[in-house]
C-alpha cells in the first residue's frame, strides 16, 4: 500500500517542490498545511500516514506542531521534520516531542521517498551519527534523569545499542537473547521513558547521560 503524505511548509514553492519530487517516486500527497496551527486540522480531514514537517515556521512552529499531533490523536500520523541544518536545536526538540526522524532539504528524492516508506511502515528514521552531532556539547542530566534512573542495567544496554543503530535482531545476537526478549526490553525502555519510537529514546539516552556522545563507536 503506497504511503501518503501531508506538507507542512510555510514556503508554497517548498511545498509544489516536495510535492513533485514525491510524486515522481511514487507517493501520494494527501495534503498540505501552510504552518504549525494549520497541521492539526489537516490531518484529520487528509488522515495521512506520514506528515514531512518544516521545524522552522511562524507561529506554531514544527516542535509544537509536533506535540500537538501527538497529544490530541490516537493514532497520529508519523512525523519526519524538515530542516536545513543538521545541529538545528529545533531538530532535538522535535525529535523530543515524538518525531520519528529527520531529513535535510538537500537530501536526494531518493532519501526523501525512502524515508517515507521506512516510518509508514513503523520504523523510525535513526541516523546514530546525525544524532549524535545534535547532542554533542549538551550537558547531560537534564528534564529525563528521573526517568532513566527506572531502567534496568540489561534495559539501558539494550538503549545503548540501539543508539548505535542496530536493529532488534542485531541486539538479540550482540547479547545471545531471543528477539522476543529483546522486543519486551524495548517496550519497557519506551514505556519508562514515554518515548515514542526509537529516535526519541535515544535523544533522551543521551539527555540523561545513560549514552554519550564520545563513546559510541
């Protein structure tokens, strides 16, 4: 089933560009949204799977935009923000507030299209190096502590290999586990944490300092 797609840009020629770019891969946008106060309302009406968010716009920015999705729907389409700086500090904030990945505005069609299809189908986008860059200079032990400190020692060693990347099968083999055991870790990390996805739970690792940025790799 082919994923479908609202834009949220205040920029009209960002908006045809993203809108052509995805056509020609194969997608289909359902919507668009001029700003963050806008977004809300057009997803309930466009019920798109996928909503490819600028962070940066006036008035309701994309962090809220965000949020709002996130608190006011069920079943709230997945996020991927849009920026074109890859240690924008709006970038950390949404992806604190639940989005699923990021992508930069020079990223070939081919990466926009396949980022797409990676979170419809209920992946999320995590790049450990972009990330990475985002945190890097941020003094952990910030709003999340309290929250890490409820995870086990297995729970953050799971959180920490999933900050390199690794899927849950490359878990299950790096630490001679089932995958079934390794999926019941993930969800208690996501639960302790309130995270939804593996890229805000790893922004809020390194938060609470259970990963830095200089020990990974």
């Amino acid at each position: 089933m082919t994923p479908t797609v609202l834009l949220a840009d205040d920029e009209p020629l960002v908006r045809t560009g993203l809108r052509a770019l995805l056509e020609q891969q194969g997608l289909t946008v359902v919507g668009e949204a001029a700003d963050g106060a806008e977004v809300l309302p057009a997803v309930r009406r466009a019920r798109p799977d996928v909503v490819l968010m600028d962070v940066r716009m006036p008035g309701t920015d994309g962090i809220e935009a965000t949020r709002l999705l996130l608190d006011a729907l069920t079943e709230p389409p997945k996020v991927l923000v849009v920026t074109t700086f890859d240690n924008d500090d709006y970038v950390h904030e949404a992806l604190l507030a639940g989005a699923s990945g990021f992508l930069l505005k020079r990223a070939r069609k081919e990466e926009f299209a396949h980022a797409v299809r990676t979170v419809a189908a209920g992946e999320s986008l995590l790049f450990p190096e972009a990330i990475r860059r985002l945190v890097t200079g941020r003094p952990p032990g910030g709003r999340y502590t309290r929250a890490a400190k409820a995870l086990t020692r297995r729970e953050a060693e799971v959180l920490r290999l999933i900050a390199t990347g690794l899927s849950n099968q490359d878990i299950a083999a790096a630490l001679v586990i089932s995958l079934e055991t390794v999926k019941t870790h993930v969800g208690n990390i996501f639960g302790k944490l309130g995270a939804a996805n593996r890229s805000q739970a790893v922004v809020i690792a390194y938060e609470a300092g259970i990963v830095q940025p200089g020990h990974l790799g």
